[in-house]
C-alpha cells in the first residue's frame, strides 16, 4: 500500500532538523515528453533540475579523513546520476515512450533510491539504487519546466520522502505553477479602480498524485477567475482562486488523497501596491475539503 501524502509542513515535522544537507541545485537540461505552454506532449524544453538529501547523522568519517566517505553524498555523482536517468528517459521518448513531468521525477527518484514516488520497492532496482538509504533521512526531488507557462516563470513538481531505516515513513508531492503574472483589478484605493494591475500569483498544490500533466488546463482556470476578478483585497482573491481550483481538480477526475483533499498554497504579490517595498503579498493556505462542503 502507497504511504499517504502529507503537506510539506508535516514532512518538515516529520523529518526534524537535519544533521547535514547534500544539494546539487539547478541542473539545467533539455527533456522532452512533458508538455509544453500549449499542452503539447512530447516537444523539446528547458528544465532545471534539483535535489537535496539530508543526512540521518554527520558526516564523521567524510569530515575528519577529508575524504568522500559512505556517510556522505558525493554532489557530483549525484549529478550525474541525474542527468543519465534524464538521458535514458530521452532515449525512451525518441521512440514513443515520452514520460509525463511526474514520470519523469519518478524516474529520478527510481534511479536515486530503488523505490518509486508512492515508497515500493521498483523491481530489479535491488542494489542498483544510487543513494545508500541507511544514511538518508530526508530526500526532495524538484523538476522545473521554465518554458510550460504562458505567464509564468515555470511550472514545478516536487517529490520529498522522510526515511527510517531506509523506509519510507511519509512522502509529499506538490504541484507548483510559479511567478504568474496576471493583469488584475484589485485593490482598495480610488486609482487601483480605474485600471488592471499586474498580480504575481505562486500556486502549489501539495498531496497532489495525478500522473498526468494538468498544469496547463489549471493555469488556464486561474488566470481566468483572475482577469474576471474585480476584489480590493488578496485576502478575497485568494479565497476566490481556491474554490475555482477545488472545483477544477475535484471535477478533473483526480482521486482526492484522502479525506482532507488537497492541500493549497496561495501567494499573491502586487509589485507596485507599495512604492518602497518590492510587493505588498498575501499567502493562504488551505485544504480543497473545506470548499467541497460549500
């Protein structure tokens, strides 16, 4: 049975403060499968790639030989390791097996740790795994489509897991659609009244296990309930753009997680509501079951 999903504040809880944290940020590369702005599987794009694995205990051994030792995680193998799943997944594309953008973070995960996103064991990945999971306590895998977005800065799926004994205890995903920049009728002021301006909206959508891309249909819904918006506060707004994406993913066909839905992170920013500040910004948070009952 799959270990259930939970928020990336209760992984957080879950995983405690870390002994020692391995990153290998930002790999940039061309995948090809995932689709595009348009919805288009399949075609060529820029994504940047990271991870971060977080150590059970110090490194000791690594530290006081001055040597890349087991109880640590060599930064550059990871990399490589990374770059030929996404190598192989390129080769499988090329002849009709393009994968989805959550085939292709569980197949990083797969090659990483021998178990895919759901915590079972991959078959014939035994001893094959790239991570010694005895020293892991914490994994996130992130994959970032900088060009899947007609308004946006990318879209992003994140996969994070807290291991004991090299088990995973909990697991999270989260959807994230980044840096939307949305022309909005929005504030409280007699100018902000008179015309549109610009809202920078991050969306995430956490405990979120649909295998197949919907990030371009959902930036289509969230763009629209924003354009055709006319609140004065982002408290409102916010409000407004979780029930249009409670009803989007509930009437999507996705399977809810479990009892307490999905999970929604809102933040919104208004770059030239305060002249002196960078954005005046809002975040809201809350689980989809709340606006189902409504």
């Amino acid at each position: 049975m799959p270990v259930s999903l939970q928020t990336s504040w209760q992984l957080q809880n879950a995983a405690g403060e870390p002994s020692a944290i391995i990153r290998a940020r930002n790999l940039q590369t061309i995948i090809q499968g995932p689709q595009d702005a348009w919805g288009r599987p399949g075609r060529p794009q820029p994504a940047l790639v990271s991870a971060e694995v977080s150590l059970a205990q110090p490194f000791g051994s690594s530290s006081s030989g001055d040597v890349v030792a087991p109880d640590t995680v060599h930064y550059g193998l990871l990399s490589k390791s990374i770059l030929a799943t996404l190598a192989r997944l390129e080769t499988r594309a090329g002849k009709g097996d393009a994968a989805t953008l959550h085939g292709v973070v569980d197949g990083i995960w797969t090659d990483l740790t021998g178990l895919d996103v759901t915590g079972a064991q991959v078959h014939g990945t035994e001893n094959k795994a790239f991570l010694n999971l005895s020293y892991i306590r914490c994994l996130t895998v992130s994959v970032v489509l900088t060009k899947a977005s007609l308004l946006g800065s990318g879209i992003g799926l994140t996969a994070s897991a807290v291991f004991q004994d090299s088990i995973v205890q909990s697991r999270g995903l989260s959807l994230q659609l980044q840096g939307l920049r949305v022309p909005t009728l929005i504030g409280v002021n007699d100018n902000e009244r008179k015309a549109k301006q610009i809202v920078v909206a991050n969306i995430g959508v956490e405990k979120y296990s649909n295998e197949k891309d919907g990030y371009v249909p959902l930036e289509a819904i969230v763009v629209d309930a924003m354009m055709s918006s006319s609140f004065e506060t982002l408290e409102a707004l916010a409000t407004y753009l979780a029930s249009h994406i409670t009803e989007h993913i509930a009437s999507s066909g996705a399977d809810s997680p479990d009892s307490s839905g999905w999970h929604l992170q809102i933040g919104l920013e208004k770059p030239t509501a305060v002249p002196l500040a960078d954005a005046a910004c809002v975040e809201f948070r809350t689980s989809t079951q709340s606006f189902m009952k409504k």
